[in-house]
C-alpha cells in the first residue's frame, strides 16, 4: 500500500510551482540520483519534501534540525541511498512547507506527531528515520512511544534536548513570548532583504559557524526567497515564529522513561566539536540507552553540529555499516 500510494504522490507532484527561483548557488548541489518535489496535505496547507531515488518502496524519512530543511541532506544522500527512496522532508515553517495558522505557535511534541501523520497518510507498517538536531530529538521520541513502529533510527548530534538551567529557561520565557505576540502581527510582512552573500554569511554566522560557508548554499536552496521591493536581494523565508519556540527542559525521570523504550536499531553520531549533548545528563541518558538497547552503536566524528552537512564522507560509511550490521534495507 505505501510503495502503491508513494507512486501516486510522485505522479501527482507538483514541481514547477515549488522550484526555487535562485540561482545556481553551487556545483555541489546536484548529483546523479534523481530527484522530485513533493508535496503531501495537511489541514493549514502540506508538508513539501525532496524525494531521493526512482524506487517505490517504502521512503526513509530524512529530517532535519531547527530552522534548516531539506537541504540539509544534498551532500549526504547521495553517497547513502541505495535500494530504497529517501524522502527529506521540511518541517511545517520550514523550506517550502506551510507555516501553521495565524495565531498558533510551534510546539516540540507537535513534530513527533507529524511523523505518525505520515506513517499514517503513506499507510507504512514501518518507519524508518535518518535524522539531526531537532529532528533527530523528535524522532527519538517518536520512536520510544511507537517502539513497535520504528525499524530503525539514525541520529546526527542528537537525541535528547540538553539539561539547561532551568532559572535561566523560565527567565526568558517573558521575553520569548512577547516577542512571539509581535511576530503573529508581522505574518505578511516582508522581512529585511540581503544579497547573496549577505545571506551566506549571516546563516553561517547564525549557526555559531556550524554550518560551514560552502555549506550554506545547500540551505539558501530552499530557505530565501528573492524580495518584492528589490529583486537583486533575498529574505529567509522561514516561519519567523520557529525563533520563539518554547523549548521546554523535561523531567529527568520522563526522558529516561523513554529512552528506556527506544528498542529498535539506533545508531547515534555525535561531533566531537558539537556543544550539544555533551553534559554529563547527556552522558547519563546514553549510558542507559546502552544497557536497554543491544541494537545501539554510538560514534564520535570530528566536526561541528552540521557535520552530516560539511563532512559528509565522515558519516557514510558508519550508517552504511550500521544498515549491513543490522541486516537493513536502505
């Protein structure tokens, strides 16, 4: 039924009306494998993603991190992607996916249930997830609750959200909703427009330099679109309320709850140079993901949160492994 129901999407795909109008930002950003733009329904608009490959079996969903898109995924897939399509998607306010409706704001659990939306709208008796940063942390959840539903998990950098301070959470929390109250007044406005290599630099800036400079293009890709007022400028074209999320710290004893319940293969990367997931909490909760879980392979790589992104051959071959050791299909 999903591979019946993939094709019919593929069929039906709208890629003209979502190509970017940029131009070519970088030779890097094409490959060999074939490509297309889809786009699947939701009540306030659709989900768009970058299906991977002419195969119509079951799609491993790629995910990405907060504020990236699908394009997260151009240098790494390529070297990856064998039998089976891989289908990166942009989270809502994300790439060339719907905001949520005026009024609303983004929520944390809300992505884990975005994943259950498209086992169920592909009729898919398994997910299979590659994932990183935000998307990573929610597939992790999804996958502890729906342990039965999850053939395998990869994650880049991350799995659980880190154990911040919480005085220091709740102290921001007056000016982050504030600040998210203005952003619902300026939904139709325009946002400040940069050049080309404006733009290039304040995303690398803006990732603390995570994400390297040749690496921004792969984003710019599906993240800016060219201003009205001045067509020689660009804008980010996100959702501006994805900067006021409310990403809230979790009891202890719950997350441990869950990562007692992630049971199916879970291979876990981790930048050496990343800040993220490197307290001792971090540690502790990896530790018990080992004792609990025989599948679990763990890997430290040189390099920054967006090491998936900027050093691609680091990461193949561990989940090409990873997928031959466990007897998977990808």
């Amino acid at each position: 039924m999903a591979r019946r129901l993939l094709s019919r999407m593929i069929l039906n795909s709208n890629t003209t009306s979502i190509k970017s109008s940029l131009p070519v930002l970088s030779k890097k950003l094409h490959s060999q494998v074939p490509t297309k733009e889809i786009q699947i329904p939701v009540k306030f608009g659709h989900i768009a993603g970058k299906l991977w490959g002419n195969s119509s079996e079951r799609p491993i969903l790629a995910l990405h991190g907060w504020q990236d898109n699908a394009g997260t995924w151009d240098p790494l897939i390529p070297m990856i992607i064998k039998d089976r399509p891989i289908l990166a998607l942009d989270f809502p306010g994300h790439g060339f996916s719907s905001w949520i409706p005026p009024d609303m704001q983004y929520y944390q659990w809300e992505l884990p249930r975005i994943i259950l939306y498209l086992k169920e709208y592909f009729k898919m008796e398994k997910v299979s997830i590659l994932s990183h940063s935000m998307g990573a942390i929610a597939s992790m959840r999804f996958a502890s609750v729906f342990p039965d539903d999850v053939d395998f998990y990869i994650a880049v950098d991350s799995l659980i959200y880190d154990d911040y301070d919480l005085d220091a959470v709740v102290g921001k929390i007056p000016t982050t909703l504030k600040k998210a109250l203005i952003a619902q007044t300026r939904l139709n406005d325009e946002p400040p427009a940069y050049s080309l290599e404006e733009m290039t630099k304040i995303w690398h800036l803006g990732t603390r330099k995570s994400v390297a400079l040749e690496s921004v293009p792969h984003l710019l890709k599906r993240g800016i679109k060219p201003s009205k007022a001045d067509p020689n400028k660009y804008y980010f074209s996100r959702d501006s309320r994805l900067k006021y999320t409310l990403f809230n710290p979790e009891d202890k004893k719950f997350v441990e709850a869950l990562v007692r319940r992630l049971k199916c293969p879970t291979l876990y990367i981790k930048a050496i140079d990343s800040p993220y997931s490197s307290d001792a909490y971090s540690i502790e909760m990896r530790e018990i993901l080992e004792q609990n879980n025989e599948n679990y392979e763990f890997h430290f790589v040189p390099g920054t949160h967006h090491v998936h992104l900027n050093n691609p051959e680091l990461v193949a071959p561990l989940i090409k492994n990873f997928i031959q050791n466990h007897n998977l299909s990808l």
